[in-house]
C-alpha cells in the first residue's frame, strides 16, 4: 500500500531551521570567536576558580559558520552588506576540543586555519524533509548541517536540539520506546581526579561529546563505577575562553553535579522531558545500585525517529484502519435490516400503546379520586398526631417540672430534717456540757484544797506516831482496823486519781462545747486547728477501740495559720461528717482483711496549710487535707458522692446527704471549695478550701 507522506503528523523541515546562525570572516582570531560562542553560562561550578571581578560568560552557539564577504571582525549582526554571504567552512565545540587536546595556542591561530572545510550541507526544497536531515546526521556523524537556498545563499543550521523541538508532535513515538532501546553503552569515563585536559584528550581520541565523572564503589567483590559528574566539549570552550590552566584543573573541580540519572527501563518521553526541564543535552543511564550503564543524548532520542520504522507503523496503522472499516460496512448492512423490522415492530407497538394508554387514563382517574380521599384522611389523621404531641409533649414537661419539684422537697425536707438533727444534737450536747460543767467546777475546784488539808491531817498523824509511839489500846485498835499505814499510803493516789478523772470530765465538758458552738452561731474568727481537736476528741473512742484490736492513728501535720472568718458549727459538722465516713471506710476495709492481709497501718492524715489566690494574690484561702488509707473510691462512685441521697452504705446505715451538706456549707455559705481525690485500694482524700476572710455577701 503507498504511503501518503503528506499524512504525517510531523513538522516540514522550515520548523527545524535555526534562522540565526553565528558567521564569522576566516581571518577572525580564535579567540575573538571563543569570545561570540561563549555567551550562555555553562552548568559548571567554575565561579571558583574566576576571580570575584569576573563573572562566568554565556554559551550562545555551539558552532560558527566561516563565510566570505564580511570584513575582519564583523559578524552577520553588524554587517550591512546586500552582498549573501558564501559559505566557506564551519567550527565546532568539537573542533576546539580537538586543538585543546593538541595542546594548540588558540591565541595566534584564525578560523580558517583550524575550520572543517567542505562542511556538509543540505538544500532547502519539496524533495527534503526532516528525515533527510537525520540520515545525514547519522551518515556523517555530525550535529550541525548548514541549510542553503537554491541560489547558494546561507538559510541557517539545523542541529539535534532544534530537530526535536520541531517534532515535538512526534512524541507518541517517543512514549512506546524505552531508554535501553537507544542509549549509548560506549561511555567514556574517567575518575574525579583527571585534569582538564586530559578529558580534552579524551573527548578528541574517542570522538564524544562528553566524558563521565565517576568514582568506584564495591558490591559483592566487583568494582563498579558511580557515576558523579560529567564534563562536555561546551565546557572545554567555557574554559578556553577563560583563559583557563586546563593542565593544573581537576575534573572534580569543574564537572556538572549532581546528576540527574535515568533507569534503563524509563520511556523515552521521560527522557525527553527531564532534558526540557533541567535544559541539559544528554543524561546518564544508572542501573539499581547507581553504577554507570550508558548515556543518552538528543541524537539518541532522534534514533527513535528512523523513518523506515515510523513508515511501517504507519502502513499497519492505515491496515487496520481499511480493516476497521469494511467491518462497519457489513454492521452498517445489518443494521439496516434490523431498522425495517423494527419499524414494523414499532407500528403494532404504538397500536398497543394507544389502547394501553386508553387504559391507563382511564384507572388513574380512579386512583385520583382515590388517592383524594386517601389525602384527606392522612390529613386528619395528621392534624390529631400533631394534636396528641403536642399534648404529650405538654404532659411531658409537666411532669418533669414535677418530677424536679419533687427531688428539691424531697432534699430540702432531708436538708432540714439533718439540720435539725445536728441543731437538737447541739443543744443536748450544749446542754449537758453546762449541766455538767457546774458540778465538775465544783470538785475541780475544791479537790485541791482537799488535798491540802488531807495532807495536813496525814501530817498531824505521823506527828502523833512520832511523839506518841505507844498509843492507847482503844487506839491501837481502831489503826489496826483502819490500817493506817497503808492509808496514808494509799491516800495521795486517790486523790491523784481523783484529779486527773475531774481534769478528764472537764476537757471533756469544754470540747462538748466547743463543737456544739450554739453561742457562735454567727460568723466568727476562729482557730481551725480548735475545732478539727474537738471534732477528734468526740471521735476519740471510734479511733482507739476496735473489735480486731488495731486502732486507728491519726496523723497531724498543722500548719501556721491564722484565725479565719467562718460558721464554727457549720464547719465543725463538716469535720465531723468527713471524719466519721473515713472511720467508716477504715473499719470496713478491717473487716475484709482477711482475705487480703495488709501490713499497713490504719491511718488518717490531717493537713492544713494557707495557700495564696492565683487570680488574687493578696487574698489567701486555708486549705484542709483529711486523707485516710482505706479502700478508695471507683470514677462512678467519685462522680456521685456529692449528690443528694446518694450512698455506698447498707440500707439504713446512711442517709445520703452528708456529703451533700457538706459541699453545701463549704461552697455556699463560706465561698470556698470541697473537692474528694480517690482511686481504687489508693485511699481517700478530701481537700477542704476556705477563704481566711469571707467576702461580703457570702452565705
């Protein structure tokens, strides 16, 4: 089948034509032409090695075409001549290298003493295409071919990189091959420490555009080489142009890094594209461990382009196609068989639809009237829902309005009925203390002048033993009977006894007191440490006697604080509350001891200390720590305590509400704060916190 080259979705060969071509006289030095090449910055870390005045000059062409017609040192873009230029020869980075590696002095040479002459050259006509160029390129092994009109005049140069930016839309090509498919196996590569001009050597014996930089590494016993950097002929004409010491220059020193390196098993697109972004002309292949497998370069992505190749898929691509089509031919047969049928079969369908459609009209009216009647009742059946939720929800607030009142008379009433308790306490403690306290001054009082005058009378008496050794026998007797001696021994004890018993009674009567507090029922200045020893002397025989016959110690660690601003019986009752449940836990925990034994001892620790305001540090607030040993608390129990009628005790054993009392009086009625800490088998301790004086209002 012929193909129709005008089909092909590639660019004609204007589009790879670089219009501006760099042309020089012959008679220009060298070194005036490295000057024009060198107008681009290279990739090179050479600022190093430049003083600090002298900036890195830029690469502008890679190549310069030698013309006649121009006088000594002028360039196409200075002459004004009308006269075309003739093409006498061409000068590339290859050809620099060549004389670097030579060792020529580039500075008393022209360029055309040292050009390619008889350079190849392609004419511009209907006949050539962008293939014919790269089957010169490949001929030849060149990469720059200068393009002449008919007449012989300089049209431009068409170059690898302007090959591939015209066949751009040729990249579906590109994407079916693979970077192993074309990338160049002969490498030249050379360690970190080569000069300069050796490379040079190298780039002119071997004929490439470039040597890779690499360093040995070790795997498995074999010596591979990594690659690092790479050098190009661009850079030896940087460096010529800067009058650089190519001899005493490392490689290590000027090679482009780091590397960008491709896997043989990347598509050529992606090459491609790296070489766009990183603006570079060749890219080192890498296998997995990052040792050197080859290079690919512009020319070799142009490899992928060989027309006979791209002919022949077109040609498949064309068979396919003509094969595609006279399948579609042969359904378009059959399709219009079945169209004739269907139409048949459409006119009997629409006869039927008719009649069914005569039906369907006929039942939705039913359904219609129905569904009214339908609608209307869901309407009446709405309107009473809505009715009945709101009813309900009515019922429903009301009950829980309800349900609070009830749970508030409820805690009120317990409130009251525990407060009047503790106030009837108070006043039959009150009122025993004072019943008490007469009497108990009277002996207290007394007992110590009876002391004086029994110690008189036993004084007379052993005076009259003295001085009367031989009394009467009616006397004798009666000492006999008396047993007068051991009376007089016996005597100071029973009054010493007697002594401390009304000392007892009368602490006793003055603790009573002193917790009942019924004449300070107003807010007072009080010494805290006073109430909380009342509070523990009435619960005095609760921590010494104890059926397993363990008692319970109490530890006291006071600090210095001063009188506070308090209810003293309100906070005496919370003393007492707090204390009794810590008794409580401990005398259970006793009771469970056998079954886990411990050898810790039952214990109450007792902290007070006067702790500053964070918000207000001139305002100070009395702390108070009472912590026991016992069984702890769980996170449910804990979140409850200070809930009204909530408790852990048997039924009977407790109300609920003395915890609730007692954040009532703490938080309400002096300001302050009644928190409980508690974990499971770690104890409890509950942290009481007063303000020293109360603000104004408070309570």
């Amino acid at each position: 089948m012929p193909i129709d080259k005008s089909s092909l979705y590639f660019a004609a060969l204007e589009s790879a034509i670089h219009l501006d071509p760099l042309m020089v006289a012959p008679e220009t030095p060298v070194a005036e032409v490295l000057a024009l090449m060198s107008q681009l910055r290279s990739s090179c870390p050479i600022s190093d090695l430049l003083p600090t005045s002298e900036a890195p000059p830029k690469i502008r062409s890679s190549c310069v075409l030698i013309v006649e017609c121009l006088p000594p040192g002028a360039t196409t873009k200075t002459t004004s001549s009308n006269q075309s230029p003739v093409l006498l020869g061409i000068f590339t980075e290859r050809d620099i290298v060549r004389l670097t590696a030579a060792g020529q002095n580039l500075k008393n040479l022209t360029v055309g003493e040292v050009m390619t002459r008889r350079a190849i050259t392609i004419t511009k006509s209907h006949n050539q295409d962008i293939f014919t160029a790269l089957s010169l390129f490949r001929h030849h092994k060149i990469r720059h071919l200068p393009v002449l009109g008919q007449g012989g005049e300089i049209l431009g140069v068409i170059t690898p990189t302007s090959i591939r930016r015209a066949l751009q839309p040729a990249n579906l090509i590109s994407q079916l091959r693979y970077v192993k498919d074309v990338m160049s196996t002969q490498v030249i590569h050379t360690p970190t420490t080569t000069s300069v001009l050796d490379l040079a050597r190298l780039m002119a014996e071997h004929r490439v555009s470039c040597v890779v930089i690499c360093e040995n590494a070790s795997h498995q016993g074999k010596t591979l080489p990594k690659p690092v950097g790479i050098v190009t002929e661009r850079d030896i004409v940087q460096f010529q142009a800067l009058d650089l010491d190519l001899e005493k220059m490392q490689a290590q020193q000027v090679m482009s890094a780091p590397l960008f390196c491709l896997s043989p098993d990347d598509f050529l697109w992606l090459a491609h594209q790296e070489m766009q972004r990183l603006r570079v002309r060749r890219l080192v292949v890498a296998g997995n461990r990052g040792e050197l497998l080859g290079i690919v370069s512009q020319t070799s992505l142009l490899q992928a382009l060989e027309p006979t190749e791209m002919y022949g898929m077109i040609e498949t691509l064309q068979r396919a196609v003509e094969d595609g089509t006279k399948e579609l031919q042969e359904s378009n047969t059959r399709l219009s068989e079945e169209i004739w049928e269907r139409r048949k079969a459409e006119v009997a369908l629409k006869t039927a639809h008719d009649e069914l459609q005569k039906k369907v009209e006929e039942r939705t009216a039913e359904l219609q009237k129905a569904n009214a009647l339908l609608q209307e009742d869901i309407k009446r059946r709405e309107q009473v829902e809505a009715a009945l939720r709101r009813s309900e929800a009515h019922l429903r607030k009301q009950t829980e309005q309800l349900e609070k009142a009830l749970n508030s008379l409820k805690q009120t009433q317990s409130q009251l009925i525990q407060s009047e308790k503790m106030s009837s306490l108070g006043s039959l403690v009150a009122g025993i203390a004072h019943e008490i306290n007469n009497p108990v001054n009277f002996i207290y009082g007394n007992i110590s002048h009876a002391s004086q005058y029994i110690r008189d009378i036993l004084k007379l008496v052993k005076l009259y033993k003295k001085y009367y050794p031989e009394p009467v026998d009616i006397i004798g007797e009666q000492i006999d009977d008396m047993d007068l001696d051991f009376m007089v021994s016996d005597l100071p004890k029973l009054l010493e006894s007697m002594q401390v018993g009304s000392e007892r009674i009368r602490q006793i009567v003055l603790s009573l007191r002193n917790f009942s507090r019924l004449d300070e029922a107003e807010m007072k200045w009080v010494d805290v440490h006073e109430g909380l020893e009342s509070t523990l002397f009435i619960l005095q025989h609760r921590l010494e006697v104890e059926t397993d016959g363990e008692p319970i110690t109490v530890v006291k660690e006071y600090g210095n604080l001063p009188p506070v601003e308090c209810y003293p019986g309100a906070l005496n009752q919370v003393f007492m509350n707090i204390l009794t449940n810590a008794i409580e836990a401990l005398e259970r925990q006793g009771t469970l001891r056998e079954n886990s034994p411990s050898t810790a001892p039952r214990c109450i620790t007792i902290t007070t200390q006067l702790v500053p305001d964070r918000s207000e540090p001139e305002k100070q607030w009395v702390e108070i720590s009472i912590a026991d040993n016992g069984p702890g608390m769980t996170k449910t129990v804990l979140r409850k305590i200070f809930e009204p009628f909530f408790t852990t005790k048997p039924v009977g054993k407790g109300t609920g509400l003395g915890l609730s009392i007692c954040h009532q009086i703490i938080a309400e009625k002096h300001g302050g704060q009644l928190e409980c800490v508690s974990q499971p088998n770690q104890g409890c301790e509950f942290i009481l916190r007063i303000p020293v004086r109360q603000v104004k209002g408070t309570g």
